[in-house]
C-alpha cells in the first residue's frame, strides 16, 4: 500500500479499501471483469510481443511457499496483542501455535527497516509523527503497547517495555518462523533495504513480500536477483483475473508466486472457488485477507485457500481444532 495518497493510519480494512479504490476505480472485481476484457486483450498482445523478444532467458523464480500454516497471523492477530510487536507475536505463537507472522515495514530516518503498519505512530504508540521521519533511536523511546485494549477500557500492555521493533529484530526473535511482510511508505531504497535484512537473517525460503504497488514490487524482484518469493501487486491481481476470463492466462508473464486479494472488496466477492482452482492450477498459492468471522473461515477453507489472514486468530484456532492455550 505504499504509492497511493492515503494516509495509514486507520484500520486495515478501511485503509486496504481506499488503496483498493485508488488502483482499480469504478472497475468492480467480479469473475467477468467485462469492463476490462478489451484492455486486457490490448495488453495481453503487447505482454506477448515482449516475450517472443530477443531478449535472452527469463530471470529466474523462486518457488512457491508450500507447507505453511493456514493460520496468517495479521500483524500478529491486532484484536488480541499490541499490533506489529514481537510481544505480540511471541504471545500468539504461545497461544496459538503454528502461525504465519503477517508484519508491515517502513523504513526510517536513518533507513532502517521497521515494523509497524501505520505511516505514523499516532494510533499505537504514546508518540506522534511520521515513521519516516524519525530516526530508530527516536521510534524506541516510544511505548509501542501503550494504546492496545481488548476491551476499550483496560491497557494491560501500557509500561511493559513493548517497542517498535526492527524487522532484523522479527527474524532474530523467530527462526524458521514464515514470515509475511508487506512493504510500506514511499521512502526511496526500501525495497533494497528489505532485501538485505532477509538475506543476512538467511530468510529468503521463508519469507513472503507484498505490496499494493507494481513498482514496488519490481524493485523487490530485481534488489533480490528473485530469490524470495512474492504475491502480485493490485495491477498484476487484476490483469491476472481479466486474461483468465478472455482465454489468454498464459500471456501474462508472471513474477509471482501467490494471489493475496480480501475476501470482498466493497460489497463485491474477489476471492471465488474458480479463483482458487485456476491459481492452485497455475502453481501459485492464495492467501485471503483479512477474515475474522468462524463462518468466513468455515467457506474459505472449504474452497482450499492456502493462507487466511485474520486480526483473531483465536477464531482460526477454534475452527482447526486447536485449544488456545
């Protein structure tokens, strides 16, 4: 969500509609996309041209994550635990066993790679201002646990020490744990800086990157060579979704590995079980965010998705069978 002119600092959901809005206008996500199947045959033939062009092999890809826990983490379950914390990810790991930790990052002042989801730290910290603004030293000081509550009324993680960690501090924290990281904040080299902390934690094979903008996204591939896996941005979500309809898929010349949409977006259901089929059948996996409901969970898991991206993971956990602890 880093390129669009929002500000992020409401609730996931609110922020990923507006982003949503920004990418594809009045076009709705719906099986057909009729309104785009004109286009993405234009772009279907140019996406062809460019591969039967001279231009040597095609990079590299790193294969598709398998094997991970259904249960994603979102921001390490942000109705439960202080959002974007390695407290909060070692108390749902705790609670909740195998779980994929879904994390944003933005890089700082001084450039180091930071999670946290807002652009600011007004809605989780005591401190305000702008994420990229402040040094890391300047983000530390800060009570990264002082606004969570469970019920509105109590802050049980005010004064614990909680801060706003590094993401090398999330790879140290948990080894072998997956990891999703969504890039966020406009700051320019972020892509690079996220691919070096992965590549010194030795974290490429189990780490996931998205972002809402395509640009982003190919700056991540090419800082690292395509050694780590990513899903598609918007733009890529939604070429890959119009060439399906119109019989041209294997035009596209794609980069990525997963398909990471909402469930619905405005009303309009994205995610679908031909969704499913044809991306299981595509070599890709699908990840749907963000589901709180034990219903929502019950259909999503019927239809095979991969990963479910949720602010309860206690809700995922009932459904598995698993007693939190």
């Amino acid at each position: 969500m880093s390129n669009a002119i929002v500000r992020q600092t409401g609730d996931g959901s609110v922020v990923a509609d507006n982003i949503w809005q920004f990418r594809l206008g009045a076009v709705p996500l719906v099986l057909g996309l009729v309104a785009g199947a004109s286009a993405a045959l234009l772009a279907a033939r140019a996406l062809g041209r460019a591969r039967r062009a001279p231009d040597g092999p095609p990079p590299t890809s790193p294969p598709t994550p398998r094997s991970w826990p259904v249960v994603f983490a979102h921001r390490g379950g942000r109705y439960l635990v202080p959002e974007d914390t390695v407290e909060g990810f070692a108390e749902t790991l705790r609670r909740f066993g195998d779980v994929v930790l879904e994390l944003d990052v933005h890089a700082t002042a001084d450039g180091v790679v930071v999670v946290l989801h807002d652009d600011t730290v007004d809605r989780t910290t005591d401190g305000t201002g702008a994420v990229a603004e402040m040094t890391l030293a300047e983000l530390q000081e800060l009570d990264a646990g002082y606004r969570f509550s469970p019920d509105g009324r109590n802050f049980p993680w005010r004064g614990r020490g909680v801060r706003v960690p590094t993401l090398a501090e999330v790879y140290r924290q948990f080894p072998g744990r997956p990891v999703n990281v969504e890039v966020k904040g406009g700051r320019s080299g972020i892509e690079e800086a996220v691919w070096r902390v992965v590549e010194a934690a030795g974290a490429a094979d189990r780490t996931l990157v998205v972002t809402t903008s395509g640009a982003a996204i190919r700056r991540f591939r090419r800082a690292s060579g395509n050694r780590v896996a990513t899903a598609a941005s918007v733009g890529e979500f939604v070429l890959y979704r119009a060439l399906g309809v119109i019989g041209l898929a294997d035009l596209q010349n794609r980069r990525f590995q997963a398909l990471q949409p909402p469930d619905t977006w405005r009303g309009v259901r994205v995610t679908t079980p031909g969704l499913v089929r044809r991306a299981h059948d595509d070599g890709l996996r699908v990840d749907v965010w963000t589901v709180d409901e034990e219903a929502d969970v019950r259909r999503l898991l019927g239809w095979g998705v991969d990963g479910i991206m949720t602010d309860r993971p206690d809700v995922l956990a009932r459904v598995l069978g698993r007693v939190p602890a």
